[in-house]
C-alpha cells in the first residue's frame, strides 16, 4: 500500500537523520569548527548528545578557548560532569585574566563544587555572614557580635581546599580569643576594628578554597554579665553550705541536749532509789538498837 511506503521512507530518513545529524554537521562546519562526522555518529552509540559537545564546543573556540576538542569535551561529559558550566567557567575566567585551564576545571566540577559560581566568586568578592559569636570578655561580660567575612575564590584551592563552613568556625573561634584577651569589654566597643584585624593576621584562609579580603565587625550587642551571676551562684552556694553546717550544728546542739535531759532524769531516778531506801536503813537500825544506843550515849 503507498502509505505504508511514505511511512517506511519516513521512519528511515528520521533514523537516517537521527544517527547521521548532517545538519549539526554543517552548522558546524559553518561555525569555523571541524568536526568529523562519523564522529558525530559514534557519539549517538555512545549515548552522547552530539549537539551539547558541538555547541560547546563552537561556545568556545569563539572564545578564543583552543585547548578543548570532541574527545576532551566526551570524555568529561561521560564523567557525569557538566559541560555548559565547565564551558562557561573557563570563557570568564578567560575574559577576567584568571589562570584556569580545562583541566582544572574539569576537576573542580567533578570534585563536586560549582565551577562557574566559584571562577565568579574569583572575579568579585563575596562577602560570608558569619553566625552571631558569643564572646566572654575579661570581666564576664557577655559579648555577642556579628560578623561580616569578605572573600575571594581561591582557584587553585578549590579542588581539595576547605570550604566556607571552615571559613565560619575560624573566624568564630578567632573572634572569642580576641575578645577573651582584651584589656576589658570596653575597650572592644571603643575599637572593634583592632579585633578583626587581630583575627585578620591570623591567616585563617590557609588551606582553604577562599583568600580573605576583610573582617568587618557589623555589631556588638552587650548580653549578661556572666561573671556576676557566677559569684552570685558561687554565694547561693556558700550560703547553703553555711546552712548545712549550721543545720549540723544545731542538730547536734539538740542531740546533746536530749542526751544531757537523760542524764538529768537517770540521775533524779537514782535519788529517788536512794530516798526510797533510807526508811528501810532507819527502822533496820532502830531495831539493832544502833540509833537508840547512839541517842543514849
């Protein structure tokens, strides 16, 4: 049937079409990028999107990025890496005079950073709100204070560099010292930028992925006295000391009493014995004759 014929002639050209993308190859070819087109053709067998290598790579030889061809630009996207990002990072780092070659970034990118978003962070700074920090000054005094940390990306520590959560618990850890070794707490209020400059010389962006440009102090609010309430909590507990000792005492006092009271009437217990016995001892003499002959004599 002639229907059946068109559709086979279409299902054929698709094919045809699909596995041999002619027009992506003279696209190409029109771009001033030459790309063979068995090439193109393997690449569908390789489940590899023929059109995101060639547009990436006419992106960026009209750039003037030429240390990347077919087989680089496969290779990385076969890694589960992104292409577009990789493409785009190396063309601004190109333009903004950063040294970032193919392989450093492929690397970044499959170290699982965000390429692009770092080579940007590179060209202009970004600034890392710090949590609120509790400092304790000399005197006890509460000190909670936020920071603002103003950093570059660093592009050669990228791949293997601490990130910016490091960068967060140096500069907190940084802040407390400085503020712990003060003269007292208002000479902080007075002068908060020595602290960060203090923490600053510290070279808390070694080893990782961020060179540091500024530590800005944003605010320093006055919390508790924390010194005070210790002593006060050092008294309540003196004071129930105190008072155990002397709640010992008087239990002891009482103990002694009650054991004093006992005596008292054991004692009058024994006079009254005595007492008790002295009619016996006087009529047992009376009839001895010993108080009749006494009173005689």
């Amino acid at each position: 049937m002639p229907w059946v014929a068109i559709l086979i002639v279409v299902i054929s050209l698709w094919i045809v079409s699909y596995f041999i993308p002619i027009g992506l190859w003279i696209s190409a070819i029109f771009s001033g990028v030459e790309v063979n087109l068995i090439t193109l053709v393997v690449m569908r067998f390789r489940k590899v999107p023929p059109r995101l290598i060639v547009q990436s790579l006419v992106l960026a030889r009209k750039a003037g990025i030429k240390d990347i061809n077919t087989a680089v630009l496969e290779m990385h996207f076969l890694a589960r890496g992104n292409l577009t990002a990789v493409v785009k990072a190396l063309i601004v780092a190109d333009k903004a005079n950063l040294e970032l070659s193919y392989k450093q970034a492929t690397a970044i990118d499959l170290a699982g950073r965000d390429v692009l978003q770092a080579v940007r962070v590179a060209v202009t700074p970004y600034v890392i709100k710090v949590p609120s920090i509790v400092g304790i000054s000399v005197e006890g005094i509460q000190l909670l204070t936020e920071v603002r940390v103003t950093v570059r990306a660093n592009i050669q520590q990228l791949v293997g560099g601490a990130g910016e959560e490091t960068i967060k618990a140096r500069v907190g850890q940084g802040i407390i010292s400085a503020i712990g070794k003060a003269k007292n707490y208002q000479a902080i209020l007075s002068d908060p930028e020595h602290i960060s400059k203090e923490v600053l010389a510290n070279g808390l962006d070694a080893g990782t992925a961020f060179n540091i440009l500024s530590i800005d102090i944003a605010d320093i609010d006055v919390g508790q006295n924390i010194g005070a309430m210790l002593q006060i909590d050092q008294a309540n507990a003196d004071l129930q000391i105190a008072k155990a000792k002397a709640e010992k005492r008087r239990t002891m006092a009482v103990a002694l009493e009650q054991e004093m009271l006992a005596q008292t009437q054991r004692a009058r217990g024994q006079l009254i014995d005595a007492s008790a016995q002295i009619p016996a001892a006087l009529a047992i003499a009376y009839q001895k004759g010993h108080l009749y002959g006494s009173y005689k004599n």
